[in-house]
C-alpha cells in the first residue's frame, strides 16, 4: 500500500506537497497543464506588480525596468519577457482560464509595498476564481531615515490591508532580512497571514564593465540554499497560526523531503524546472513517495514537523550551538 501523499495548505488539500512556485512557467495555460500533468499540486503565477496596476499604460519594457528590483520574477529568467502579463485585465484573464483549465489550485501572486488603493486587486483575484493569493512583499529600505520599525509596520499594515479585502487565504512571501524573524512571522500571521512563504530570492545588482552600467542578475537557486528555509521553517513550525511554504533550493527529492521533515506544509519549485523542465515533478514526487514507504510512515502529514525544534532531539541544532559546531568541526577534507 503507498503512502498517503496529501498534505494541507492554506486549509486546501493538495494531493501531494509539491507547488509550482512563480515563473515563466506558469505564465501561460499549455505550460500550466504540462506542470499539472506531471503531478504539481498547485500552482502559483507569475506576480502582478503594483506598478503595473498603478500605470496599466505604460510600456512593458518600462514596466519592467520600474519592478526589476522587486523581484526576479519581473525580470531575469529571460532577457526579454514578451508574453510577461503587462496588466490587471490580461491577469485576471490568465487566473479565470487556469481555473477553467486546471483541477489543481491556482494561487495568482500580488507584488507590492505600499498599502494603496491598489491592494483592492485582491478582490479582484478572488473573483476571478483564485483559490488563494500570495502577496509577495519587497521594500528596500535606502532611505537613511527608515527605521527597522516603521519598515515592519509596513509589512504589517500591507498584510492586513490585502487579507482585509479578501475571503480567501492569503500567504505572504517575505525575504529573511528582519533582526527579528520570529517575532515578524507572529505579528504577519496576527495580522491576517494564512501562510508563509519563506523566503523571497531578489535580483542583486551587478555591474557590466564594459558597459559602464548597473544591470540586474539573477542566478537560478541551487540545493546549498534551501538551508535557510529549512531553519526558519523548523523553528517556527507549531509556533505561529500559518502555513508554511518553502521556496529557493529544492531540487531533488532529498530536499523535498529535508524541509518537510523540517516542518514545510508545501514546497515551492522553480529554478529546477526551468532548468530540467515540468517533467521533474514526477521525479519529485515519485522521489518522495519511494522514501516515505520505505520507512513506513503512512503518510506525508504524518513526517511533517518530524524533526522540527519542537519535535527534534536537540533543538539546539537550529541555533548558535550549530553555528558554533560547523565551525569547529570543519576540515579541509570538507573542500
């Protein structure tokens, strides 16, 4: 008998824990049919930006660069992203024919930082059909007069302002970037958060020589990187009222597994996709099943949180003690 695959999020019950995080992948319904067909569980869209809803007549490549600090969503994965959506009405177009197309849920993603009138897109998504909304935040605070505390209030204001429009959950993808972490993924749930989605990945700027220019670059994740999710997830895993997704560095089953185990109620691919294409979902998830057989649990929500802080043996692990013992005991054998 197989194991039982299932694991909630955001109260939806996803036939197994692997999502299609946001990217050019699932800008468009053949491609969201070919990640539904190899077994991905939900999906999640590209973002609809709040410059985009603030200035629907501007052109796509102005658009483009007026967002591509916000996120590597908005620009990175492919010099020129033509069939990128440009407004509200061509994204309420894609949510409505996923779910017409797709039995899986649809999670339309909504990229901003301000509390605006914009956040009313929301309602719209909703009643587009979306099964969810994750509100993908990102503020980069330069100015030499914004402090830890009003930027977190923002955040918070943000949180409640969107989750306030909608009767849908709404999970938040935030960066990793707070002195207090704990405390800022409280305050989000508290304030209207029905998951997390940790942690955002941002386009850093680079310097093009001979150019003379700035230019943003993006690196597609690898595994190495899927270990700050896995702290934070294992650390608030049972500790605040959300849904935890982990998203940056899954890209074998092993890892999948590793962040489940840690406490990951679903985790978020992407840069493995598009670097071996929607079949790998298959490998993913048939990855997963092997494993939980083999050591006879019964199924995924059994394992969730099995080795998180509060279930773990030493949850010290996921603190300075290991800090401090990756340091001590590294060799150069290790290179």
């Amino acid at each position: 008998m197989s194991a039982d695959l299932r694991s909630r999020y955001l109260g939806l019950e996803l036939k197994n824990p692997v999502v299609a995080s946001a990217s050019p992948l699932t800008n468009s319904i053949d491609s969201l049919k070919r990640l539904e067909d190899a077994g991905v569980a939900a999906v999640v869209l590209p973002s609809l930006f709040e410059e985009q809803i603030e200035h629907e007549e501007m052109a796509t490549h102005n658009l483009m660069l007026s967002g591509m600090e916000l996120s590597p969503e908005a620009r990175g994965f492919f010099p020129e992203m033509q069939n990128y959506n440009t407004g509200p009405d061509t994204y309420l177009k894609l949510i409505s024919e996923a779910k017409a197309a797709l039995a899986v849920p649809v999670i339309p993603s909504l990229n901003g930082y301000t509390a605006g009138g914009w956040t009313q897109m929301a309602r719209q998504f909703e009643q587009a059909g979306a099964d969810a909304i994750e509100l993908n935040i990102y503020f980069l605070a330069t100015g030499l007069e914004d402090s830890g505390t009003e930027i977190e209030q923002r955040y918070v204001d943000l949180v409640s302002s969107v989750s306030g429009m909608v009767s849908i959950p709404v999970a938040v993808k935030v960066s990793p970037y707070f002195s207090a972490m704990a405390n800022m993924a409280a305050r989000l749930a508290a304030a209207g958060a029905s998951g997390l989605v940790l942690f955002n990945r941002f386009v850093q700027p680079d310097i093009l020589l001979d150019e003379l220019e700035v230019a943003p670059n993006l690196v597609l994740s690898t595994s190495d990187e899927l270990r700050l999710a896995l702290r934070w997830i294992a650390i608030l895993r049972g500790r605040v009222r959300a849904s935890l997704a982990a998203t940056g560095g899954a890209h074998s089953a092993e890892d999948v597994l590793k962040l489940l185990l840690a406490g990951a109620d679903c985790v978020m691919v992407a840069s493995s996709l598009l670097r071996k294409g929607p079949n790998h979902v298959a490998t993913l998830v048939s990855g997963v099943e092997k494993w939980i057989t083999e050591r006879e649990y019964d199924s995924v929500e059994q394992m969730k949180g099995s080795l998180s802080q509060l279930s773990c043996p030493d949850p010290a692990a996921f603190e300075r003690s290991n800090y401090m013992k990756a340091l001590t005991t590294y060799t150069s054998d290790q290179r």
